[in-house]
C-alpha cells in the first residue's frame, strides 16, 4: 500500500477549501468503491456526488513525483476534491480491491513515454521534413533576433526618458517633495511598460508611493526612503544602459546570467536556466520559514519560502507571484513542514539568497538526519556573518535582506532589546524588519528557557535606517527536535 501523508495532500491541492472538502469526502464514506493495481502505481475510486451518477476518479503513480489525477466530474479544479479525497483514502490505509489498469490508462502512459523520449532526443520529422523544418527554425530565429534588437533599443529609449527624470527630480531636490506634482511620474511609470521596463517601472511606482505617503503624513521616513528608491532606480537605469549597449554593439544573442535580464522583462524558462548550467540535481530542501508580503508597487501578493539545501547549507528562497487582477487563477502557496526531494532545481540568476524553482519533487516527513543537516550549517560567528550582510547590502541592487542560520549560545533581553549572543562571545541587537510580521514579541513569549539556549536561528540581516545599525530579524529556531517558527 503506497504510503501518503496529509503535507504531501495539501501541497498538491489547488487551494486550502480544497483539501478540506477531500477531507470531508473521506472521513464521511464516500467511496462505494476503491480498487489499486498489483504494482501499486495505479487508484480508482467511485465516489457519491451531487449529480446522478457516481464519479470515477483515478490517481496515477507511474512517476512518483508527479502523480497524474483524472475525475469524472466537472469540476475545473485540478486535482479536484474527489481526487484529494482518493488520497486521504489512501492516507488511512483503507481497503483497496486489486484491479487491472485499464487499457487507456496504459495508451495514455505509452503516448506521455513516446512524447518524452522525442522531447529529451529533441527528434523531428524525417527526410524532407526534417530539412524543411530545420530552414523554418532558421528564419523563425533570425526573425526571434531582429525582434529582441528592436525591443532593446525601444528599452534604451525607456531607459534614457527615466534618467532624464531622475536627474530633474535630483536637481530640483529631494526636499520639494511635498509639492510635487505626481501626474509627470504616473504619465512615464505608466510608459514603461510599453518599454518592456519593468523593474525601471516598479521603481518608479515605489518612489510615487513614498512621496504620496511623505504628503499625506509628512514623515521623514518617507523622505529616507524616496532617497534610497532613487539611488536603486539610478543603479539601475545606468547599469541597464551599459549592459543593452554591449548586447547591441557586439550583437551578442544568447542568454547569459546576468539579473538584469529578468529587470528588464525577461521571463526565465526553467529549460534556459538549465541551458546556463544554473542548477542542481538531486536536491534536498528543508523549508525554514514562510510568509506572504504585499508588493503595492507590483499590485502583487508573494509566497515567500526560505529553504536551506541540506547538501550545500545554502539558504534560497522561492517567490510565487500573485497578482491582484489574477488571485482566482493562481494557486496561493502555503508552508511545508516535510522535506523536499527534487531531481533538478534550477537556479535564478543573482547575488545573496538566490531564488530557485523545481518542477516536481516529493514531500516526506523530516527526519532526525535532515534536522541534523540543517544545524551543522548554521554559522558559529555573529562577527563574521554581519560583515558579509553588511558588504552585501551596501549595493544599491541588493535586496533589502540576508538570511542566515545563526547558532547561538543564547538569546537575552537587554534593557531595551533582545541580544543574540554567539558561542564566541560575539552579538546581535535582534529587530522587527520595518513593514514585516513582528517575531521579536513572540520570542519573549517562550517559557522554557531550553528554546533560547544552544540553538540555531535563522534570521534576515537589515539595516535600521531609524537606528543606523545592522539588525537581525528573528524568523525561525532550529532545535535538536523540530522548528519553531516565529512566521506564520
């Protein structure tokens, strides 16, 4: 009997309601009928619906780390609940009958097997077709290279008109900002995207954001933040300036691993991440936090996941994208408290935690092995730790944040804050990241002095303009036994 366990359930559901009316299915008795394959790669159950007749649902286990679910009914939700409700069935070990595979279950297989093996060969057609579709390629990817020439130099242009900008904003000074007029930089943000300028255009929006803010409420926070918005679209625009005028100079056309690709409107293919040997194969992931953040400048709500790769000790982070316009179509991620195991994850392009992406993995329970994995990477110096955060967040294109897993000797209050002492002596004022869940209150909650001794915490890095110091934003303590998670 095929073992599943209710995080893998849940991560495979298309949204929590979902899960939660699979669940319902099951516990209920909804199955009048449950039968599995001899080798156990194939599950059919016939469960009571609201129309006339039953619904035949079926789970396909030929490859174990993308399971294929069909159901007969109408639902447009993929998998749907009676295909989650099969699971569950499963999940508690109920009784299957033995069945044989039907015979266009084994079509479907042989058809995806033949696909793939052309797909992985990268064969077409033969003789003259072969030849024909090979001078097809060749003219629909010279076409392909006029057409990124033209949109760069159309981004060029983008380019120039926001610098133009930016130099009339910096001369006129930052101090204006409270009769400044915002039509001019809605008219260009709005512009931008007909510049395939995106990251120029986000930019541009958070600044508008900031002096919107600065004139409702008259913060200076908002003046510190204009500033440094600014100083991160100026990096930007002069560093896309010099990179599109090289790619057009030297008529170079294939991709390359520069982040300013994705800034300026490239979308990454998981094949040309591949391509650019940015990835790594049998991989496994512990996610040590999660949380999910509202970009106004994007009009975009991000999944957040912090993971570790328990080969290499790197810390990553996966970011699902969902945008206001399209939330009912995007699936919302959640946390996961299991480990998962990937053949191939791909790597994206960058500096600090770099973000990465997979395309199937299988989720198991954490086991002692894996915590203990995750520990041993956890860095011994608060000292050293800080100088790299420090060198790292002093370019104007880094993200605001470094995590890193933290083992400490103890984590104590101060008169005013908490303190994370390291085995060699060395501290961290710990703070809540500004616009952020606040972790440092629940910290103070803990009782059992245990959790706050001889621990590792994973944490972000951040400068405190308001304090003008590196602080360290509390996400999660690693212990011998389990996580604590401070986001949730």
């Amino acid at each position: 009997m095929r073992q599943i366990t209710e995080q893998q359930i849940l991560a495979l559901a298309p949204n929590p309601a979902a899960g939660a009316n699979g669940k319902k299915i099951s516990q209920k008795g909804g199955f009048v009928r449950l039968e599995k394959s001899a080798d156990d790669t194939f599950y059919l159950g016939e469960c009571q619906g609201s129309g006339k007749s039953n619904y035949i649902t079926t789970a396909d286990f030929i490859k174990q780390e993308a399971p294929v679910f069909r159901c007969s009914c109408p639902s447009r939700q993929f998998p749907c609940k009676h295909s989650l409700a099969l699971l569950y069935e499963i999940m508690a070990g109920k009784s299957f009958a033995d069945c044989e595979i039907p015979e266009d279950i084994l079509k479907k297989r042989e058809k995806k097997r033949l696909k793939e093996e052309k797909a992985a060969l990268g064969e077409t057609a033969e003789g003259s077709e072969q030849e024909t579709q090979g001078k097809t390629t060749k003219k629909a990817s010279n076409a392909g290279k006029a057409a990124r020439t033209r949109k760069r130099k159309k981004q060029l242009e983008g380019l120039a008109l926001t610098e133009k900008l930016v130099r009339e904003l910096l001369d006129a000074g930052l101090g204006t900002m409270g009769g400044t007029t915002l039509s001019t930089y809605k008219g260009l943000s709005k512009q931008l995207g007909d510049y395939y300028l995106p990251g120029p255009q986000r930019l541009l929006n958070r600044l508008i954001l900031e002096i919107e803010a600065f004139q409702s409420d008259q913060k200076e926070v908002h003046y510190d933040n204009a500033l440094d918005v600014l100083e991160k679209l100026w990096t930007l625009v002069k560093k896309s300036t010099a990179y599109l005028k090289e790619k057009l100079e030297s008529e170079e056309d294939g991709l390359d691993a520069s982040p300013l690709y994705e800034e300026l409107g490239g979308i990454w293919k998981l094949s040309e991440l591949e391509a650019l040997g940015s990835s790594r194969k049998d991989v496994c992931l512990v996610q040590l936090a999660f949380w999910v953040e509202y970009d106004e400048a994007r009009r975009e709500y991000i999944d957040m996941g912090c993971f570790m790769d328990t080969g290499t000790g790197e810390i990553c982070l996966t970011c699902n994208y969902r945008p206001v316009k399209a939330l009912k179509y995007v699936k919302q991620e959640d946390s996961l408290f299991g480990a998962v195991r990937t053949g191939s994850m791909q790597i994206y392009p960058g500096e600090g935690n770099r973000r990465v992406r997979w395309e199937q993995g299988t989720i198991t329970e954490l086991n002692s092995e894996e915590l203990a994995a995750v520990r041993s990477f956890a860095a011994e110096s608060v000292a050293v730790e800080a100088k790299a955060a420090k060198n790292y967040l002093k370019n104007a294109m880094a993200a605001p944040v470094l995590y890193r897993l933290i083992a400490f000797a103890q984590i104590g209050q101060t008169e005013d804050s908490l303190v994370l002492v390291d085995k060699n002596g060395g501290t961290i004022r710990l703070g809540d990241m500004p616009e952020k869940e606040t972790t440092t209150e629940r910290l103070r909650l803990f009782t059992d002095a245990r959790v706050l001794e001889n621990q590792a915490l994973l944490g972000g890095f951040y400068y405190d303009a308001a304090a003008r110091r590196l602080l360290f934003w509390p996400l999660s303590i690693v212990t011998e036994t389990g996580i604590i998670r401070l986001l949730y």
